[in-house]
C-alpha cells in the first residue's frame, strides 16, 4: 500500500501488504481487481483487509461445494441460506462462536463483492441477480459493537506512570508527554510535522495537526507552557540533526531505521517501550498484576479528566474532534476520587435546595433520602426508566414483562407523581363517562372491566392529590443497589 500513489495508509504503521496468497489461486485475478477498485475509491488498508479475509472466508465455504469452480457462476439462494447457517452454528476456525457482528460483517462484505462483480459485469458474476441471492432480512441492521467500559488508565496506574516515565528511551518519551498531554490518537501524534505542530497566540500555546480518521485539518488543542517547550526542543533536535531528504515530509517524530526512512516512529514500538517500562518498574494494577498499556487509552484517560474537571461535553467533543456528541458521552464517567471529594464538599458546606421564595435552603442526606421525589442522578443502571404518558416505569431490565403503554397502576414499578395529575383526572372522567355509557346499552361486562379500571385508578389519584410520590417499590428499589440498601439497612 505504501508504494500505491494517494492510497489511504497510514504512515505510523508497520502493516503495509495485502496478501492475496491466501485466496484461492482461480480467484485473485478478480479480487485483485475488487481490491484496487477500493484503494481507488479511498478505502483504507484495514478496511481492504477485512473486505478481503470475508470474501476469502465465503470462497472457501463456497468451493467446497464446487470444488473447480473459478467464479460464482452456479451461487444459488440455496448456497447462501448454507452459508448463512454455518457462520451461525459453526466457528470458522475460530476459538469461539461467531458474533452477531461478526456474521454481520460477514454477509455484508460478502454482498459488496457480489454486488462489484455484478455491476462490472464480470464474468465470475452469478447468473442469479445479487437481490435475489441475499435478502434484506439476511443482513439487517448492524448490531452495535462497542467495549463494556471506557478503557482509561486508572488513577493508581498514572501516579505510576508519571513517577518513572523518565526511563522510557528518549525517542519516545516526547512521544508519551504529548499523548498524555493532548488525548490524540497516537496515529495523529506521530502524524505531527515539526513546521506546523505549534502556534503561539496571545490566549497561549495551542498544538496543531490533522486528525486523519475522520479528516478533520489543522485541529488545535491548548497546551502548557511546558508541553510548549519540550515540543520546540523536539523540532530543534530533528531539524539539527535529520537531513531534510531522510524525512522529507517533516515529521517531529521521524524514525532512524533504514527500513522506515521518510516515514514517523512506528506505533507498536512506542506501545512495546511502555510495556517494558510497566513490567521492568513494576508499575501495577489495582489487582496487583502489570498494567498493560495500550496507546489509545492515554485518549480515554484525557477524555474522562477533562469531564471530571468540569468541561462540558460540547467543548471536550470539541477538544477530541468527535463527530457526534454521543462519541463523547462514552467518556462521561466519574473517577472514584471525583465522586468521593464532590460527596464531602457538598455535606461540608451543607446540600442545598431553592425554595420556593427562590431563597436557597440547607438539607441534611436524611431529608433527602425520605423526601417523596425522585433523585433522577441516582436512578440505577439496571433500570429500564421508562417515560409513559402518566408516569414512568422502572422495570428491572433482566424482567420478562415489557413496558406496557397503559401501565397497571398495581405493579410495583409503575411510579407517577403529581406532574401527572391532569392525566389521571381525565383518565376517571373518561372512565365514568364508559361507565354510564356501559349502563345505558346494558352490557354489565363493559361496566364491570370499566369500573375495574376506575377503582385502580383512583387511589393513586388519591396519593398524587395530597403531593405524594406513587411508587409501591419505593426510593430505595429505585435509586439504591442491593449493596447500597443493605449498608442502609445497617445504620
């Protein structure tokens, strides 16, 4: 890929072939040609091997079926609903069954080729058209891929870090400071050109370069004085001692390996000398084992301190160059020290509340906990919360009951309150109205479902007219874990 003009590689890697020896030899002709069409069309390496690594493993599904075939001219819907029922009960030589994302990705990839070799025309193209092999209801929608938790450095493991990050090599201790610093990609640290990567206004230092993943150019972020500092020491080191024509593009972290001359320090080795770093220094973790560190953590880390110090979520999604408020909101999490020092803050000087002169008001946490509202802060994680037209359901989500538009005002996790009251007052009007309507037709079954309805509308009629919360499961089922209740329980 680093020898193909505009190919979208990316120069901090050490990955750089496509390897079609894989394939079957009758096919690399035509994939080949699929391959290039992709790289023409901006399609990057990663994404041309995984294109690649499907159709290799449907081609292999598919020949063995038809042994000397050397296109997909005989593919039946027959062939791909096999297809389709092994990726979902086989392993694919894999150590553990497939995803849904991974069948996903499977049939999908395996559709993009079909589709090519039916829109060029080519003479591998089945017979059959692509439509009628794959249906919609074969692919779906993408089910959603994403880690279970932000994968952030703990704070333990960073007063580590910071007490022996000095030893790390030289080359790469700038490296991990402007990681540590900035919250960039290490793709776009190391994409850093020693020309452009500073800019001194009077607000301060800001450090400047393109965010290459979703091409977002010249994006700057503030830096200390210091950080300003070390990184105008790098750009004097490389510029006195790197001829201009062993790094031609001007990289502020070029490497000195014959092997990679005009291109930046590879992203492994710098994750490699952390590493060495973590087991030489014994840096651990909470567990007592060796971190392992990873070098897109160093973003998760900076992400998660600059919401615990305040920032909003506009300017951090600013500051990461996301897209989409929601790629930011993946960080929005609280380190147990923020959590901790924001409780003791708060009951030192007293919780307070406006009443309703506007005048603010000191509660003490017991007032709190026994107050009929609802903390929404605090509502568990495990809860489904949902909002219905006269209320809310808080439904554990591992229940088998679905949220019912029409709640039954008996169920223990149905909750409303006195916002609600309008809504309840015109559901008994209504009621009553069904009710002598009932008795002027005779049905008494219509009257008897009707007044059912009624009686279990009216006390909870009866609670949100005096001001209080209805919730038969209460505030502790509601806001509380099962550990949180019992420690409550104790005092």
């Amino acid at each position: 890929m680093r020898n193909i003009p505009g190919a979208h590689y990316a120069a901090h890697k050490t990955h750089y072939l496509i390897n079609f020896t894989l394939a079957p030899a009758a096919f690399r002709p035509v994939l080949k040609r699929y391959i290039q069409l992709l790289i023409a069309q901006n399609y990057s390496l990663g994404e041309c091997t995984a294109r690649l690594r499907f159709v290799r493993l449907f081609l292999g599904f598919y020949l063995q079926r038809y042994p000397s075939a050397s296109g997909v001219q005989q593919l039946s819907r027959g062939d791909v609903e096999a297809y389709l029922f092994s990726l979902r009960t086989g392993m694919d030589k894999r150590s553990k069954p497939n995803s849904d994302f991974h069948i996903w990705r499977a049939v999908n990839h395996l559709q993009y080729f079909l589709d090519y070799l039916e829109r060029t025309s080519s003479a591998e193209a089945s017979l059959i058209p692509v439509g009628k092999l794959i249906w919609p209801s074969d692919v779906g929608n993408a089910p959603q891929y994403r880690s279970s938790e932000v994968k952030y450095i703990p704070e333990t493991v960073l007063h580590q870090l910071e007490q022996h990050m000095y030893k790390l090599p030289a080359k790469y201790l700038p490296v991990a400071i402007i990681l540590r610093a900035s919250g960039w990609r290490i793709g776009d640290v190391l994409n850093l050109r020693y020309h452009t990567c500073l800019e001194k206004t009077s607000s301060g230092w800001w450090l400047c370069g393109d965010v290459l993943k979703t091409n977002v150019f010249n994006h700057k972020v503030s830096i200390s004085d210091e950080i300003a500092t070390l990184i105008q020491a790098q750009c004097d080191l490389v510029k006195g001692n790197i001829p201009e024509g062993s790094n031609p593009a001007k990289y502020l972290f070029p490497s000195v390996h014959k092997r990679r001359e005009g291109r930046p320090l590879s992203a492994k080795s710098i994750q490699y000398a952390l590493n060495q770093l973590a087991s030489n220094c014994e840096i651990k973790n909470d567990d007592g084992t060796i971190f392992h560190f990873k070098n897109h953590a160093f973003r998760h880390t900076k992400a998660v301190e600059l919401i615990n110090a305040g920032m909003s979520l506009l300017h951090v999604q600013k500051w990461l160059a996301h897209l989409t408020p929601e790629m930011t909101l993946v960080y929005a999490k609280l380190f147990d020290s923020t959590r901790q020092k924001e409780w003791e803050q708060a009951f030192a000087r007293g919780a307070l509340r406006i009443d309703p002169e506007g005048s603010p008001k000191v509660v003490s946490a017991e007032q709190l906990g026994n107050e009929q509202e609802i903390e929404w802060e605090h509502i568990r994680h495990d809860l489904d919360a949902v909002r219905l037209p006269n209320g809310y359901c808080f439904k554990p989500k591992k229940a088998n009951g679905p949220t019912q538009d029409t709640p039954c005002y008996t169920c223990r996790h149905f909750c409303t309150t006195p916002d609600f009251l309008s809504q309840f007052e015109h559901e008994e009007r209504e009621l009553r109205e069904l009710i002598v309507l009932g008795e002027k037709a005779g049905s008494m079954i219509w009257v008897e479902r009707n007044t059912q309805k009624l009686n279990r509308v009216l006390p909870v009629i009866q609670i949100i007219r005096s001001g209080n919360l209805h919730h038969s499961a209460g505030k502790a089922m509601r806001e509380y874990t099962k550990e949180e209740r019992a420690k409550r329980n104790a005092h």
